[in-house]
C-alpha cells in the first residue's frame, strides 16, 4: 500500500463524523470537490470502497468502520507524540491558546491566569472571547487548546471538565416594579421587555428556551454585545435583563441598578472545560488545565 498523510485520515474522520461530504468540507475549509477527490483516491489507494454515497450523504462500509477506528488511533498516536515531547524542551516554555465566554473572562480568569502567570512566566497566553458555539468548534477543530463555555450547550466530540459555578439574576433599574423583590422566578418577569446578548450567545439561547417551556414568550427589545451594554441600557429604564451575579461590573457604580437571583433550577448554571482530550494536549495546555481546576477546588 503506498503512503496516506495525516490530513487526508483527519479529513475522512470528518467525513465519518458529520455523514455529508458537504459538511466536512465546511468543517475542514475545503471545496467540496476537493474533499470528494480525496475520499475517491483515500479509496483507490487503499484498494476498496470506504463510503456508500447516498443521496442524503454518505454512510461507512464495513471496510470504511475499521479504517475509522485505525485512523483515529493513529492521530491519537500523534497527538500523544506531540504532547510529550513538548515535555522536553528547555524548560517549561511556549504558549497555550485559550478561548472563553465573557461570562467566565470577566468572573473567574483573571484571577486564575494571573495565578498561572506567576507559576509559569514563560509561557505565553492567547486568550480569545468567542460565543460557546464558537469555542466547540475552535477546540473540535484544533484551532484552541482550551475551551472554556456554558455547561449546558452540548459538545459530544469533547472531553468535559468542571471548571465553576455562577448564577443567573434579573437585573433592574432601582426603580422597576419588580426592584424590590428579594428573589423572583424567571417567568414571572417575562411580562417586561428584555434587553439581551446577541442571538448566537449560549446564554441568549437559553432564555429563549426556558420562556418557550414556560409557555410564554421572550420580548427582546434590544440586543446587543456585551454585559456592559446591557447594564446601561437596563439603568436608562429599556428594559430588564439576566446576566451571571459575577458579571456585573463593580466599576458601573454609577448605574442604579438591582440584582434579583432568580430561583429557577436552571439559574444555577455550570462552566466547564472542554478538550479534545487531556492525554494529548502539549504539556502547557495541561499545566493551565490543571491550575484552573485547582482554583475551582480552592475557591470552594
């Protein structure tokens, strides 16, 4: 058999995963030409079909199911290689990519990476705010090390480890009719207008959720980018808005402002860390890992 490259096996593993050849193209940045090309000549170079091509995509022969499992286990291999060699340059040196929610940015990490930069001061940080629909990707994909996005958006190619905790309240202007409650069920607000993330944020999506379960709908006034906006725009009386308690900035104390916790269940919302898998990531990575689970544990 002649040679295959890692590209091609990491590619026909997309292919596996997302069942349409258009798909993994989209994943991988690829024509869809270009992919089709090589799953055609992957094939003629192993000498046997390894997809059935269907008219809603393509599904894996027998042959095809243990080429998967093969190459898998060879990119793990070479993950695993990576990873512990990075153990022996001089020193513990580099750099580890980082991409976060703002919730998590603004609450938990500076603390933490600060904490980090103290234990390791030679390893550079790239830390990026993306949504967390964003973030699974960019670690699906390899384009992070480190994920960091709400707990209940689901990631089932990753690798998921508790990092905090924070909880949701209803913010207000001091002076809304609501201000005065001590604590409130979200469907109880859902008779104001809201002010709220962009449509994409995990966040913005699970408030959408949870009015629909409640059998009521979310009125978004506004949208906008960012907590701090929010913030502003609930002090000039636009409506009101949920955001984690953490987030609020201290230094908006010009702003009047109420902060309400809400006592649904859901409001008790989890960070985690994902990864594509702990054993393989470089030895950076996992030092940063390791630190930010220990700060979740000290934090207790």
């Amino acid at each position: 058999m002649r040679r295959f490259d890692f590209f091609t096996l990491k590619l026909f593993i997309s292919v596996a995963d997302e069942g349409r050849l258009t798909a993994a193209a989209e994943r991988e940045h690829l024509a869809l030409a270009a992919v089709s090309k090589r799953m055609s000549d992957l094939e003629s170079l192993v000498g046997t079909t390894l997809l059935y091509r269907k008219p809603r995509g393509v599904e894996l022969t027998p042959a095809g199911q243990a080429f998967l499992h093969h190459a898998r286990r060879i990119l793990d291999n070479v993950e695993r290689l990576q990873a512990e060699l990075s153990e022996y340059g001089e020193g513990v040196r580099g750099h580890v990519r980082i991409h976060s929610n703002t919730s998590a940015i603004i609450a938990f990490l500076p603390q933490d990476l600060s904490a980090f930069s103290r234990h390791y001061p030679e390893i550079k940080i790239d830390l990026q705010e993306r949504v967390s629909s964003e973030i699974i990707a960019a670690v699906r994909d390899g384009l992070t090390d480190i994920g960091i996005f709400a707990g209940h958006v689901a990631a089932p190619d990753l690798q998921i480890i508790p990092y905090r905790r924070d909880r949701l309240v209803l913010v207000t202007p001091d002076k809304h009719p609501l201000a005065e409650r001590s604590s409130i069920a979200f469907n109880e607000a859902l008779a104001f207008d809201f002010i709220g993330l962009q449509q994409d944020a995990s966040l913005q999506a699970l408030l959408f959720e949870q009015a629909n379960l409640s059998g009521k709908a979310l009125r978004m006034r506004i949208q906008v980018r960012s907590f701090d906006a929010i913030c502003r725009m609930i002090h000039h009386g636009m409506g009101v808005g949920v955001l984690p308690e953490q987030t609020i900035y201290r230094e908006l104390g010009d702003l009047q402002l109420k902060s309400i916790p809400l006592n649904d269940a859901w409001a008790q919302r989890e960070l985690v860390i994902g990864v594509r898998r702990y054993a393989t990531l470089p030895v950076t990575a996992r030092h940063m890992v390791d630190l930010l689970t220990a700060e979740k544990h000290s934090a207790l």
